[in-house]
C-alpha cells in the first residue's frame, strides 16, 4: 500500500485601512491522505464481506476459510465457534505464518488457550477480533509484506 500526501500552504494577505499589504495568518490547509492499494493477482486479498460470507479475489465463500497471502484459500470446516477445536488451528502450523489474524464471527469471543496451543508452541502469534476486523487487519498485513493468515469463521 503506497501512501500519498499533498500539502497546500495558503498565504491570506488583506489590505489595511492605510492601504499597506500585510500578512494576516499563514495556513496550512487539511492535509489529504490517499490510499492506494497495489492490486496483485498473485496475493489473496478481501475484496468484500458480510455477515455469511467473504470475497477473496471477488470470489465469493459463504463457509469458514483459512486464507494466506501466497496460497490457495482453503475451506476451514468449522462451522460454530462452539465446534472449534485444537486441530482447527493446527491446519496452520505448516505454513508459518508471523501471525494468525482469528475472526471469531460477527461478535468477539476468544478462544480457549489450548486451541492455539500448536500455534503458540511454533511462536506463531494469535490475534481475535471480529469477523469484520479480521478481514480489514488481513488485509493491511498482506499488504505490508508481512506473512500473516486469517482463519475466518463464518457460522451457518
């Protein structure tokens, strides 16, 4: 993601009673931040999401995935935050990622530290939030070059 920003400086000059030109304020206008996401087809990006279902490169998937920059998007079977088990997270160990970015569901809820064991155990961090949260976070990760997954729970 490249980030741009231009600045304008306004000099406001008025003219006194007498005539004479002085400055009154010197300005500095908002300054304007654009985004700009660099599109790749290589790299598995959120391109939308809703409450049942998730974009991946404007493919659409209306069941849990595991989704990894440079990987195929697999499906995650999972289909409650009740059924969550241990071997669940465990899918992700081989791939190494920094970081686990969890999207519990439409609400937070956290895991039970054995779930994530396996990924603890490798030194790999587990971050929960919702599901919408992880998508944006996923996102902002790939994009800064960081080897991040998303493990995103979509219950029927």
């Amino acid at each position: 993601m490249r980030v741009s920003r231009s600045r304008r400086i306004t000099w406001l000059r008025c003219i006194g009673q007498a005539g004479h030109t002085h400055d009154v304020s010197r300005r500095l206008r908002k300054t304007n931040l654009k985004l700009h996401q660099d599109s790749s087809g290589a790299l598995n990006t959120v391109t939308g999401y809703g409450a049942d279902y998730v974009e991946i490169n404007l493919v659409r998937h209306s069941g849990s995935i595991l989704v990894l920059p440079d990987a195929p998007v697999i499906a995650w079977p999972v289909s409650s935050f009740e059924q969550l088990s241990a071997e669940h997270f465990a899918m992700l160990v081989d791939s190494a990622p920094e970081v686990v970015v969890f999207g519990s569901g439409e609400r937070l809820r956290f895991p039970h530290p054995r779930l994530t064991a396996a990924l603890t155990a490798k030194r790999i961090g587990v971050e929960t939030m919702d599901f919408k949260a992880a998508c944006r976070t996923y996102n902002i990760l790939m994009a800064e070059g960081r080897k991040v997954a998303a493990a995103l729970l979509i219950e029927a």
